[in-house]
C-alpha cells in the first residue's frame, strides 16, 4: 500500500516517501480501528465512508508530513483505490509459523477483513500451518470485541492463559487479549510503538518463535 500511495501523490504532484507513508500509517490506522470498532465501516453508508477514508487519508499523509485539505485527501484516495492489489505474506510468516507448527501449536489467524480467509492464506502460502480461521464475518464483531478473541479459544480448545496473540496493533490486538486475559505480543516492525509499555514485544515473527520457545 506504501508504494500505491507514493504513486497516487506523485500523479497529483505530491511527493512523499515510503517511508514517510508507513510512519503515517502507523498514525492513521490506529484511529481505523477505534472507528471502526466504535461503527463498523461495512454498516455505514456510502457517504459516511466515503468521508472516513477522506479523513483516513488525510491523516496517513499528515504522518508522512504532508498536511493537505481534506478533498485533496479523497482525490489521493480514490486513486489508490483504481489499483488492483492483493495480500502478500511478510518474508519470515512461512518459516516462523512451520517452526512454530513443528512445536505441536495451535496455529489461528484472527482478522478483522469481512470475508473468507481460507483461499487467502492458501493463496499466500500459508494455509498448511495454519489450523483455522476466524473473521468479523464469522464471528459478527471485530477485534478488540471480547467474543473475537473467545471464538478462537473454544476453536483451538485452549484457556486464556495457554494462548498468545500477535498483533501489530495495540487498540485491537494488544488490548483486545488482555481483556479476555490471553497474553498479547507486540509485533512492532518499525519500532514506532514506543508508548505502549509493560508487554512483550517483537521487531519479527521470529521473535514470536523465541517467545513460544521460552514458555515451553
């Protein structure tokens, strides 16, 4: 998506850097799920979306350091919108998640995406390690809702306490487990979530191995 955007401004003449974009999504998805968790996007209408992408974007390019009106904003999202794009699986997910399957773990993805997850992880490669799935679609509720999180713990057949949940977020995934008291690790790529503090976190997937190896 970083590179999208560093394409869809520079045809309108705004230059940004990749890097720049990332930071901003750091910033801009944050509130993402604070909205949607507080009114789902798939349940609002047109319009109303059509305005928190606006501001969405806006904030994405504001990170960047980049500050632009808000119709600017919606210009730069509609062109990101024309390219076609898909999923693609970070470098160490299959390796991370084969050493972790080999360990005998129960391995799940939890996803806020309103589909079918199966031929997606398939598609990227990943769907032999992983056990199962669940979606908002599924479940009805997005991630930080309790019943997200409960959902695959009477799916993997695990208490709270045996389970950990890797996330990249601190709103959704972070303090989505604690609240159903799994433990939650960090997945911080970048080193951009200095603010959150007193958890475990990671700068890979690798790092989730060692942490899995650590707690037997």
């Amino acid at each position: 998506m970083e590179e999208i955007q560093v394409a869809a401004c520079r045809e309108i003449g705004l230059s940004v850097t990749r890097e720049g974009i990332l930071k901003g999504y750091h910033v801009a998805d944050d509130y993402f799920n604070r909205e949607n968790a507080r009114a789902s996007l798939a349940g609002r209408s047109e319009e109303d979306r059509g305005e928190f992408f606006a501001r969405y974007e806006q904030m994405v390019l504001l990170g960047a350091g980049l500050a632009v009106t808000l119709p600017l904003a919606r210009q730069v999202w509609r062109l990101t919108t024309l390219v076609p794009r898909e999923f693609a699986a970070y470098e160490d997910a299959a390796p991370v998640l084969r050493a972790l399957k080999k360990r005998g773990l129960t391995l799940a993805v939890i996803s806020n995406l309103n589909r079918d997850m199966g031929p997606m992880v398939k598609e990227m490669g990943l769907g032999e390690y992983l056990d199962f799935c669940v979606t908002s679609k599924e479940v009805g509720e997005e991630k930080p809702h309790p019943l997200v999180f409960l959902t695959a713990l009477r799916k993997a057949g695990v208490e709270p306490n045996e389970a950990l949940h890797v996330g990249d977020q601190v709103y959704s995934d972070v303090e989505g487990a604690r609240a159903v008291g799994i433990t939650p690790v960090l997945l911080d790529r970048h080193g951009w979530h200095g603010e959150a503090k007193g958890l475990m976190r990671v700068r890979g997937l690798w790092g989730v191995e060692e942490v899995a190896a650590s707690r037997g």
